[in-house]
C-alpha cells in the first residue's frame, strides 16, 4: 500500500520559474530609473502584495497602488499584461505529472493573485493533470498559514498523513510537515526525481 496517496505542488519555481526582470526593464525603458525606483517601492512595501494574494486587497485596490508607483505611466490593462510576462515552464518537472496522475491525486497550492493567474500562468496546458488548484487569494491564506493548508485537506478528503508536499521556499515545506504531512524542498529537477524515487513515489 503507497503512503501517500495526495501530491501537491507549489507553482512558483516549480513548475513556473518567474522572473521579474523584463518588466523593471519595461518600466525603465517608460522613463528612466522608474523601474528600478518601481521595484525598491515594491520591496520595502511587499505588505501589498501579500494582501492581495490572501484576497484582502481587491484588483482594483491593488492596480490603484501599483499605478502610483509607475507615476500612472501606465494604464492597469498595461501594468497587468507586463505585471504578468515573468513567468516561464519548468518542462522537466511538469513531464513528471502524467506519471504521478496515473497513481495520485494532484493538487496545487500557491500563493499567487488574480492578475498573474489571468493574465501569466492560467493558460498552461500542463494545468489540465491537476484535480484541483488551492489559490491564496481564493482561499483568503497565504503558505505558512495553517487555513491554507486544511483547505488541502478539506478538498482531498484524506488524512494529512496522505499528502506530500512540494515548495521551493523550505519553511512552507516545515509548515505543511507541522500539519502531518511529508514534503521536500524543491531546488533542482534532478534532485527532486532522486527525491521521489527514494520515497517510492514514482
């Protein structure tokens, strides 16, 4: 009998890398110096983006803010279309998935925003082997929240001990191991599928 029975991926720089460098690019190519002033703002009041990813701040309320701090340079179809060209696939690992489909449930669970899932990475095909996506700003949590994590397990229907996890940023990969679940690290393709084989996951 396998001793997991649920498989669950974060997206960002696992299966998506992302990049915001094209677009302070964009913005220092609008005027220069504003990408880059862009980006100090966006760092020192990184409080914004987690409220909008939890769902406390609306699109409009975000765009509102963003928009500010392009010197409305930008219109928010703009800001949001070049907001959003940053991600790319991680083809190797999104190859794993329709073996992992064959004998797990596969479930996402990310802290993204309404504008990167609509406009950046919404569309992938890879996204049709996953029986579910637990998003941050629909489930009102972000990773390492607990509430985000149970709303994985209220989906699945199984016992925390069922679910492995996968995440690049290792303390939401403590957090989902506090929950009872197992987990890895993600940090490479190769040492992930080593990973996985040693667990008798794939």
């Amino acid at each position: 009998m396998k001793k997991y029975s649920v498989i669950v991926f974060d997206l960002g720089n696992v299966l998506i890398p992302f990049d915001y460098t094209p677009f302070i690019k964009k913005l220092n190519g609008i005027q220069d110096g504003l990408g880059d002033k862009f980006a100090r703002k966006y760092k020192k009041n990184y409080h914004f983006h987690r409220e909008y990813e939890s769902g406390k701040l609306s699109t409009d309320e975000f765009l509102g803010i963003m928009l500010k701090w392009t010197d409305n340079k930008m219109t928010g179809v703009q800001f949001s279309n070049s907001f959003s060209r940053i991600f790319s696939v991680n083809k190797k690992v999104v190859n794993l998935l329709p073996e992992l489909k064959k004998r797990y449930k596969l479930v996402i669970l990310s802290n993204t925003n309404p504008i990167h899932q609509k406009r950046g990475w919404g569309n992938y095909g890879f996204l049709k082997y996953f029986d579910k996506q637990i998003l941050s700003h629909e489930a009102g949590s972000v990773k390492p929240e607990r509430k985000i994590y149970r709303a994985v397990e209220e989906y699945t229907r199984q016992p925390a001990s069922k679910h492995f996890y996968i995440d690049d940023i290792a303390a939401y990969v403590q957090a989902a191991k506090r929950m009872g679940w197992g987990g890895v690290q993600f940090t490479s393709y190769e040492n992930l599928k080593e990973e996985l084989e040693k667990r008798k996951i794939l």
